[in-house]
C-alpha cells in the first residue's frame, strides 16, 4: 500500500489550491519555481524511487511507464530542457503569462467496455492553468484560447504546445495571433494515470525570417526536442511565455493508450470503483492495487421468442459484453452459455516504450499462468475454476487450454424476483515449469473434480476466496462482474421445466390408450400392470401443479388475470401439452374413484 499512498500525495497541491493567480509578475516568478520542483508530478522522485529501485514489489508497468529518453530527467525544466542540471537562465527573458480557455462539448465515447456520455452546458468555459484545477482530456480534445495583455498588438508569436509527461508536441503555431498558420495540429494530453500529466504552453517572439517554409520541424513519429527545436529556428533567446496545462485522466485517455499499446489502465477504473463502494465484504481486506489488467467477459446470447406471464419476450442472437463500470443487470438468458474470456497484457519491458505500436505490442512471457474463478461473493458458491491458463490462450480468449478444476456452473438464482452478484476473479500464479502446485492441489482425487460437483455440490458452497488467494500464493490480476436476477427468462425456463415434469405422468397415459385403443377410463381398468396408487399419486400432483406458470409469476409479482391473457387462455395459447395433461388426468380420477 506504500506505493498508493505516494501517487496520492501527488495530488494534494491541485486538490488544495485556494486561490489563483492574477498578477503576471508573481505568475511568472511561480512558474519559474515551479519547473524546478522534483516531487510536482508524476516523474518526480516518487518515480524514481518506485521504479529505478532494484526490487520489483507490487511494480506494475502501468505505473512505471516512462519514455526512455526521458527517464532521467525529475522535473519540469529538467525534461522540457533535456538536461539534468536545470539553470535559471533557461526561463531569463519570461515576461508575460499566457491565460489558456477549453470550451468543452458534450458528446459520448466508448471505452473500456463501457460508453461514456459527457453533458456540458452551453458556453461553459474552462480556464486552466499551473494554479487551477486539472481537466479532463475528453474535456479538452479541442484546442482552447490563449491569450494575455497586449498579445493582439500586431506582433506575431510562435506556440508551442509540449507534453512534459509523454514527451510529445501537441501543437504548434506560427504568425500568433493575426496570421496564425499550425504546423501541428492539436491533440490532447492522453494522459492514462491518476496522477496529474502537465503540458507545457510556451509563447516565443516570432523572427522575422522564420516562415511556414522555413521552419525546421521534427516527425510525429519522433519525441519533441524543444530545445533542438528552437536552435534550429533561431528561438533560443525568444521564450517570453509559460504556462502549464494540467490533465487529469478519464476513460477517453485511457482507452486510447490501450489501443495503442502504451498502456493499459482500464483496471484502475474498476479498482476506484471497488474502494469507494465496497459492495462485498470479502473486498475489505483484499488488495486491489495489485490489478494490473482488465478483463474482458463476452456472452453469447441466442436468439428467443417466447411468452410467459401475459408478456412476450423477443430477443435476437447477440453479444453481451459485461460492463462493470456501469453495474447494470445481465439478462439470464445470455449467461446460460459459456462466455469468452480474455485479458491482453502490455510487456513491461523496454521495447514497450518504443513510439511505434508495431514493435511492443507482446503477449506476457509464457511462463505465466493464470487461474479464474467465478463465484458469488454473497453466499459464497464456486461457479467456475480453471487453473494453468497460458497468457498466450488468455489474450485470445482460449481459456479452456488451462485445467478446469469445476465445470461452468449457470450463475442464475433460484428464487422468483432474487438478484445476486457473480465475480471474475484473474489470478496471475507463481511460476512453474510443469503442471503448478495448484493444479496438483486439485488432482482427480480432489473433491471438486468428483463427479457430483460437475454441477452443485457441497464442495462448491463453502467457497473463499481469500482463503483460496491465500493458500495459493496467487496474485490478483483482474476483476469483473455482472449482477443477475431471477428474471422472465429464468421464469419461462423454469415454467418450462416444470410443465415438463407435469407432463411425463401425462405421456404414460397415453401409452396406455394407445396399446388399447380403448378410452382412457376403459384402458386403465383394463390395463394388468397399471398402478393404480402411482395413477393416484400422479392425479394428486396433478391438481396441485396443475399451472406453473401461475404460480411462477404470482411469485414475480406479475398475477395473472384469473389465467387469462389478452382473452385468451394461457394453457390454449402457449402449452397445448397442457391441456392434453389436464384432460387425461381428469378422466383417470373417474377409474380411482
């Protein structure tokens, strides 16, 4: 829990600011000071210390991502300069203080397997700044205003916008403000953590000589060296302006590092969402910040047309992707059926760092393995359990090339209108040459491998999971989940099931007419082996079952109107079987009478 503690106090001086800055001399003298501070952000000491250290405890490269040519550099000036010992003199001629407004825009995007709406008012605007709150990247996807007192007087400036973090030129402008022509369009900060990211807004006195034509400029492909940059364009002594931009995260940033294999921090999502709420008990003294990938859970679900308690249930053949962010229900129908499981990991090794996506998107070494388990945290049922899972089979969804402990368990309840959690749980295991210590734990002697746990048993219903983390030295690697309900589709199967059940005393009766050919009341007399108490039995069932469906869905609090639908009869309607069942029933009460 060390490492958390410090990327929170990072925090601290944006979460506390009292007041902002209004004088341009005191503005200026702050962000001098500012650009030399080593513990300000992210790739201050506290990186150094957590991920330059020879020990690699709870190290995870989504917190120690750092472009290589910028490793070495602690600050501000350290990284925007490229040197190690930053000087004064790099900000001597600083004389006005830009003031930077987003003006953001509603709109919607997906990522991390939910769909996120952002609603603006109309003509909200953002100012942002060293001394100001961060902003979101979504919020300033599209370029902001700059300006400061006396910049429309007829001069012409050059912008720069510099990301200190990722090292990249996010726009650039010359013949500022009446001429303006960009060299580089604007982008925003996709900064992925939850430490704040600052992206430097430099203003240089534009010379005379320095054109659209002229300007020296490094590719997209390259990291930004600013001051490389303003040596070969004759700016070295023309830096008048800084300010800083500070960018927060959200899941617009994060999905778009993920798809360009940066980084992959989707899981800080779910673990914010399960430290703040804590919707089970077990999460209590569970080590969440050892997430280090997000998992990702795909039902199949079929396609059904069907009626049940006066209502039609119509659904086509879909994909049902879990999305724990939003926390809403899965219908049960989609989760009758094994899902797709996968998890893509990003290497933590140096190639990883390397701008271009085609050289650092690798599967984890294959010496990894994983075990998953689906359970319900409310009442402690094991649903799901395989062990050995290679890293390769798990980035694409190939999850049964491990050992399946406990076959796929249909995570519905069992009660009419009851709802209960089912979690995912990817546990990363020691490693192991052969067959793990795990998978020798649960051999075919094991009782979860007997044959009456392939579907519930005792030994499925006195499942813990920290215990179970515990005693296998596992490593939490990923969390999802889905909340279920005994639902309408729950409700017809089991209607269904039921009426089948009625019907198999039904189905003997009609063998027996059918060898007669007689009436069922003559045949049953005449029939030697017939069991007159089973016949009786039946008949007794009979009454006192004779409409699941009623009883079902009284118990989902949807009566029917005295078994009738739209006029119709249910049983006419949707279960002829039924009626037959009824009918012959009644004439074999009139043989026991």
């Amino acid at each position: 829990m060390r490492m958390k503690f410090i990327w929170i106090a990072i925090l601290l001086p944006w979460i506390s600011v009292a007041s902002y800055c209004n004088n341009t001399e005191h503005c200026v003298h702050a962000i001098r000071r500012l650009v030399t501070e080593q513990q300000r952000f992210w790739f201050g000491e506290q990186w150094k210390l957590i991920c330059t250290d020879s020990s690699t405890y709870h190290r995870r490269s989504v917190d120690c991502y750092n472009p290589p040519e910028l490793r070495h550099y602690f600050s501000v000036g350290n990284r925007l300069f490229r040197v190690k010992t930053y000087q004064a003199g790099y900000l001597q001629n600083l004389k006005i203080f830009p003031r930077i407004f987003f003006r953001p825009q509603s709109g919607t995007y997906r990522a991390c397997d939910h769909k996120f709406i952002v609603n603006e008012a109309a003509d909200t605007v953002i100012e942002v700044g060293y001394d100001r709150l961060p902003i979101e990247p979504y919020r300033a996807r599209f370029g902001p205003e700059i300006r400061w007192p006396g910049y429309d007087d007829g001069r012409n400036y050059v912008v720069v916008f510099v990301d200190i973090g990722f090292g990249t030129l996010n726009y650039l402008a010359i013949g500022y403000p009446a001429y303006t022509q960009v060299l580089r369009k604007y982008v925003t900060s996709e900064n992925f953590r939850s430490m704040v990211n600052p992206v430097a807004v430099l203003i240089f006195e534009q010379p005379e000589h320095l054109s659209i034509s002229s300007i020296q400029l490094q590719t997209e492909s390259e990291l930004f060296n600013l001051p490389r940059f303003m040596l070969e364009n004759g700016l070295e002594n023309g830096l008048i302006g800084l300010n800083l931009i500070l960018v927060s995260y959200d899941g617009y940033a994060i999905e778009k590092q993920r798809l360009q294999a940066v980084a992959d921090n989707c899981h800080f999502l779910i673990e914010q969402r399960l430290h703040d709420e804590l919707p089970w008990e077990f999460l209590r003294s569970f080590p969440l910040n050892e997430m280090d990938a997000w998992l990702s859970v795909e039902f199949h679900q079929p396609e059904q047309t069907t009626y049940v308690c006066c209502k039609k249930l119509k659904n086509r053949q879909t994909s049902v992707n879990l999305d724990p962010i939003a926390n809403n229900h899965t219908p049960s129908l989609a989760v009758r059926n094994v899902p797709t499981i996968s998890s893509l990991r990003i290497s933590e090794n140096d190639v990883s760092y390397q701008r271009n996506t085609r050289d650092f998107l690798t599967f984890a070494t294959l010496e990894n393995k994983y075990a998953l388990v689906l359970f319900n945290p409310e009442k402690s049922i094991l649903h799901w359990l395989i062990t050995d899972i290679p890293s390769s089979s798990l980035a694409v969804g190939h999850i049964r090339n491990g050992h399946i402990i406990t076959p796929y368990m249909q995570p519905i309840p069992t009660t009419p209108k009851s709802c209960s959690s089912y979690v995912f749980m990817l546990f990363q295991q020691p490693r192991s040459t052969g067959p793990s210590l795990i998978t020798k734990f649960y051999n075919e002697n094991h009782q979860l491998r007997s044959a009456q746990c392939q579907k519930n048993c005792s030994a499925r219903r006195s499942f813990d999971v920290c215990e179970f983390k515990s005693f296998h030295q596992l490593r939490l690697s990923a969390i999802n989940w889905m909340n279920i309900c005994f639902d309408l589709y729950e409700a017809q199967r089991q209607i269904a099931k039921l009426s089948m059940n009625f019907s198999s005393n039904a189905q003997q009766l009609v063998k027996i007419q059918n060898r007669s050919g007689l009436p069922v009341n003559i045949a049953l007399q005449k029939e030697s082996t017939f069991n007159k108490r089973y016949v009786e039995n039946a008949a007794n069932n009979a009454h006192q079952y004779i409409d699941p469906e009623k009883e079902i869905c009284a118990a989902m609090g949807i009566p029917r109107n005295d078994d009738f639908c739209e006029g119709r009869s249910m049983l006419q309607k949707y279960n002829p079987l039924l009626i037959i069942t009824i009918i012959l029933f009644c004439l074999s009460t009139t043989v026991i009478s």
